[in-house]
C-alpha cells in the first residue's frame, strides 16, 4: 500500500470527529506531559523545592484556593521544604522576616516589585478603571494621595466623635443582650458596627444595621463579594490574564457566586452618585475628601465610585473579622481575659471617659491587639508581587524577573523559625520583645511598603474602642464549644478565600460584677 495511502486510510471504521477528538486528546495529552517535565527540570524556578505536582503545573495551588485552604496549604509546604518553597511553576513562597522588605518594601537601588496580574480584588472590574489596590504604580501613587487627606491621622482624629457615636450604640446593644440573657452573635453584630461605621465615614449616610434590618442584606454581600474575587484568580492561574482561555474559564464561575461583585458595586454607585450631589455638604466624611481631590483633577468620577465601594468592603470586613478571630482566643483563654479586663476596668472610673487616646497607651490591650493580629491576621494569604525583569534578591536569594513572589500572612506568622510557640495565643511576647527570640518583622498584618494598609489608623481606632467598652461594661463567655472556631491547628472548621469566611461566633453576656 502507498505510503500516502495508508497515512490516510481509517482501517477502524472512526467516523472524523472521532479521530478529531482522539487526536485532541493525545495532542493536550502530549502537550501537558511536556509542559510538566519542562516546569520539573527546565524551568528557571526548577532548583527551588516544593510538592512535587505543585512544580510541575498549578492545579494543587488552585485546588486549595478554590477549597479555602490556600494558607494552609503554604504553611505546610514551609514546614516541610523550608523558608522558601515553589508552590506554583512560577511562583515562589517566602516565610522568612527579610523577605518582607525585599517584596513589599522600597529598597534604594532596586525597582518595586509591581502587583502580579494573578491578584484579584474584591470589586468588579470597570474597563480603564482601577482600585487603589488594583492600580498599577503610577495610578497607585496618584489615588493614594487623593485618598491620604481622607485617611490622616488629623482627619481621623477630627471624625473619633463619630466612630464613637456607633461603637456606642453597638455598646447599648450588648448591654441589651447582657440584661436580656440572650446569646450574641459576635461574627453580625461587629459587621453591623464596622458596617454602619464605614456607611457614615464613607458615605455620609449610615446603614442603621445596628437599629434596623433594612440594609442587613448587603453585610453577607461582602463576603461573598471577596470569595468571588478569589474563584477569578484561580482562573487567572491556569490562564493568561484576559486571554480566550481565562474569560472562558470566568463562565464556569457559577452565577450566584460572580453575580456578587456586580450587586456590591451597583449598590455602592447608587449611594456614592447621591452623595456626590450633595455638593454643599461640609460633614468630612471619606468622599468629602475625593470629591476636593476630583474637582481639582487630581482623580476621575469613576474612580471615586470603585474606591468608595472598596472602602465599605475593606472598613468592614477586615476589622469585624479580625475582632470576631481576637474574642475567639480571648474566650477561649481566661488568663489573657481577666488581665485584660482588669486592665480596662482599672484604668476608667466611667464608661465615658474611654477614647482611643488613652487606650491605646493601654499596654496590655496594645499587645492583646498585636498577638490577635499575629495569629488571626484579617487577610492570611499572601499578596503577589513581580519579580521585576532582569530580577532581583528576596533576602539574598536571587530571583529570576518575571517570578510571582509573595509572603505568606499565615505562614510567616505561624513559623516556629519565626515565633516560639507560635499557635500560643501569648500577648505578652510583646510586652518585651527584647527578651525573647521571635522576629516581630514577620508580622505584618497592614502589610508594608507604599501598598500597605491606608486604613491602619482607622481600623485600630475601631479595634481600640470597641474592645475596651465591651468589656468595660460586660463579663462575657463563650456561648457551648463553639466547636467550629477550634483553632487547633490551622482551623479545620473555616475556610479562606482572601479574607476569612466566618459561620457565627455566640457569646455569652452578662452585666459587669461591680
């Protein structure tokens, strides 16, 4: 038979989209084969250790993302291969304290490690609009200037009678449940708080969530508004970002679960369009600051909209879910509890003579805060960075550009290299942190750099004085076991996407012992 003949005869009897298919096959089939030796053996990352299925393609990265327990996941791939661990083909995981300034920080003499396409926010994207936290460096620079008057220190100072008009009612609140009896949910009602609280700072309009149900419903949205931006970087992970094959993928994201950044951002609009039209109003709340900074040219209409609506993700989300992870430990723990109190109570003869300026020259309730931070950080992933190209050192280790890089929050926290006894919740580590061996540098929780947290003072203003009048003025316990929120090692009971997904957290109240 001629050789062209039998090149082409179909002996079997397969009819062409059979032997369409079956060629497919062996073609993605040859080609995943390659690509994984490649990424073993070839690739410039292939001396760096990891799990073995994690050097070769990215699918366990994105199985435990998808799952909730990336952090985990790193954690545990740090315990077993060291400081620095390949948990993707092109992507590197970095435990240790230096690592920190190398990634996140400014070094003299180095280019900034830019933001990784992988990284995805929790607001829906709008086309040639960024986030502060999405910008690209130039536009980074820029938002953050225009947002800094809204986020100073004096700016702050001059709204503490607000923040302290709502964490009041949240106190009248507790006090309700404390002489009712009745079991309170920590995890809703300190959404509630942080949630009315942003309303007002960002907006100028309160939510009313601690008085009434009307906007309860946009508290869940959050969080599932975080989750959805987690399931689009796992997306982005086994695809070119906005490539055919990623935008394909973003369709098997099911409705329910992508529909939620769309409803947050449509909501948002709706209120931040109706306090821009208030063009006389002089409350100094967050947009009054970025409607100064758009008339001058210095930001875009849009970009007040997709900023504003991250502000009321981002001032309620991180606080309330650090502060729900804090009580967690503090109930479980009635040593660190009871110095605590006393603390507070010893300090204030009334309740009204609380503000965030003597509190936070409360040495106990300042370390409280720091180890709560360490072993409950609101967001325990690690944030992707690029590794610029030409490359660079992360803690004297060279790497080549182009490399995804990030540390860890989990990991580096809950690091025996890092913390003695690192799943003790022991506040006063840092109390002295001469006298021990742990590297407070690994602890990050605003992260650092020209990217870190803009609402730091905020948040712990929140965290300050929330705390200190709830146990000012209540005795509180854990509500049964609580089993769920067993922090025995890594939590096996919640899940991560990004920020922590958090089932209700109850408590018991009762009035303070005189």
């Amino acid at each position: 038979m001629p050789l062209l003949q039998l090149a082409t005869s179909n002996p079997a009897g397969f009819s062409i989209t059979t032997i369409v298919i079956l060629a497919a096959t062996l073609t993605g089939t040859i080609y995943i084969l390659w690509k994984g030796i490649y990424n073993l053996y070839f690739h410039p990352l292939a001396r760096f250790p990891g799990p073995f299925f994690a050097r070769a393609s990215p699918y366990p990265n994105v199985y435990n993302l998808i799952r909730g327990r990336i952090p985990f996941w790193i954690k545990a791939c740090h315990d077993q291969y060291g400081p620095i661990v390949r948990v993707s083909p092109n992507e590197l995981s970095f435990d240790n304290e230096a690592a920190w300034k190398d990634i996140y920080g400014s070094r003299p003499g180095h280019l900034n490690f830019h933001k990784d396409p992988v990284h995805v926010g929790s607001i829906e994207s709008v086309p040639g609009v960024s986030t502060i936290t999405m910008a690209n460096d130039a536009d980074h620079a820029r938002q953050r200037r225009a947002l800094s008057h809204a986020f100073s220190t004096k700016a702050l100072m001059e709204q503490e009678h607000i923040i302290r008009s709502y964490i009041d009612v949240f106190s009248e609140k507790m006090k309700d449940f404390a002489r009712e009896g009745t079991p309170v949910n920590l995890v809703a009602w300190l959404a509630y708080c942080t949630f009315d609280i942003i309303g007002d700072m960002a907006l100028g309009e309160p939510f009313g969530c601690m008085d009434n149900e009307d906007f309860r419903f946009w508290v869940p949205l959050i969080s599932a508004s975080i989750k959805a931006g987690a399931f689009e970087q796992a997306t982005r992970r086994v695809a070119h970002t906005n490539g055919t094959t990623q935008k394909l993928l973003l369709k098997l994201i099911p409705d329910r679960i992508r529909i939620t950044r769309r409803q947050h951002l449509q909501y948002s609009k709706e209120k931040i369009l109706k306090r821009m039209e208030q063009t006389q109003s002089d409350h100094k709340d967050f947009l009054y600051y970025l409607i100064k900074q758009l008339e001058n040219g210095a930001i875009g209409k849009d970009e007040v909209i997709v900023n504003g609506a991250l502000m009321i993700i981002a001032g309620t989300e991180t606080t309330a879910g650090f502060l729900a992870g804090l009580f967690n430990h503090l109930l479980r723990d009635e040593r660190v509890l009871d110095i605590l109190v006393r603390e507070i109570r010893d300090t204030f003869e009334s309740e009204k003579d609380l503000s965030f300026e003597r509190l936070r020259q409360l040495p106990y309730l300042m370390a409280v805060i720091d180890e709560g931070l360490r072993i409950f950080p609101s967001a325990p992933i690690g944030f992707a960075r690029t590794v610029p190209v030409g490359g660079d050192t992360v803690d004297g280790v060279f790497i080549p550009g182009g490399t995804t890089v990030s540390v860890p929050m989990w990991g580096a926290t809950h690091s025996e290299r890092n913390f003695k006894n690192p799943y003790k919740f022991l506040p006063e580590r840092w109390l002295n942190k001469e006298a021990g061996t742990d590297k407070f540098g690994a602890s990050n929780p605003f992260s650092l750099g020209p990217r870190g947290c803009i609402g730091r003072n905020l948040s712990m203003m929140e965290m300050c004085l929330i705390i200190g009048k709830l146990l000012w003025s209540n005795d509180i316990s854990m509500e049964g076991t609580q089993e769920v929120w067993d922090p025995a090692r890594d939590y096996p009971g919640l899940r991560v996407y990004n920020n922590w997904m958090k089932p209700g957290l109850y408590a018991k109240l009762t009035p303070r012992k005189k």
